[in-house]
C-alpha cells in the first residue's frame, strides 16, 4: 500500500509539472496570439483606412451631385424666367413705341387744328374728350407743343416736315 501511495505521489508530482509546464506554454501562447493579432489589426487599419475614406469620397460625391442637379433646377428655372422677362420686356417696349406714335400723331393733329382754328376754317370747341379718356380743355394756346423724346431717329414714314 506504501509503494502504491509513492507510485501515485510520484505520478501526481509528475503530472503536476506537466501540468504547469503546459500552463506556461498555454500563456506564452496567449501572448503571441494577442501580439498577433494587434500586429493583423495595425496591417488592416491602413485597409480601413482605405475603405472609409472611399465611402466618404462617394458620399461627397452623391451630395455634390444633388446640389449640382438642384443647381442645374435652378438655372432652367431662371431661364424661364428671364425669358418670360425679356418677353414682357419687348411687349412693353412694342407697346410704349405705339403708344409714343399715337402721341406723335395727337400732337399733329393738334398743331393742325390750331393752324385751322387761326385760319378761321374751323370752329374748335372748349372741351374734348381723347380716346385714352383724358379730358383736353381747350385749344393749346402756344403754336408749339410740349417736346417730346422719340424712340426712333427718324419720323414716321406718313409725316414728313417739309
């Protein structure tokens, strides 16, 4: 039964070297593994590096892209307007070149009117009423009208001074 004890001392002694030898390789090993791996995680952060950057790239792009079709928006819209503008702009000037002629054209019938009237030819009433509404009182006393600024160099092709 002595013998039997030792035995099994000797072989319990003898695993537990073993056992704490294998422990010290276990930990060793732990160390290479967490050295490792920290050494593969600095070789992939340059590749992570790598991939964020390229999705903030894209990102930028796909929002410089928005803003340039919101710009692009813009632009045509502006164009409709500018030429809705320059539409209104030459329908006013139209307008304002007849209405000037119109002017012109009064202003010669009034001069000839007064010629008329000096002459005795024809009798001119007190008050009348032109075709904008506008209410004329009397005859224009002075033989030369108010000037008036024209938009072309030359006069209509009807009226001639001679």
């Amino acid at each position: 039964l002595a013998r039997r004890v030792l035995k099994l001392e000797r072989i319990n002694v003898s695993l537990r070297q073993q056992l704490e030898s294998q422990d010290k390789d276990k930990r060793t090993m732990e160390e290479k593994i967490s050295c490792i791996s920290s050494q593969l995680d600095l070789s992939k952060q340059p590749y992570k590096y790598l991939v964020e950057s390229l999705q903030s790239r894209d990102n930028e792009i796909q929002m410089i892209g928005n803003r340039n079709s919101a710009l692009e928006a813009r632009i045509r819209e502006l164009e409709r307007e500018r030429n809705l503008l320059i539409e209104t702009k030459n329908q006013m000037s139209s307008d304002l070149e007849r209405l000037l002629n119109q002017r012109e054209e009064l202003s010669v019938m009034k001069q000839m009117i007064i010629g008329f009237s000096r002459r005795g030819n024809v009798s001119v009433p007190r008050k009348e009423v032109c075709q904008d509404d506008d209410v004329i009182e009397g005859v224009v006393e002075s033989a030369h009208p108010k000037p008036m600024i024209f938009t072309q160099q030359e006069s209509s092709s009807w009226y001639r001074k001679s």
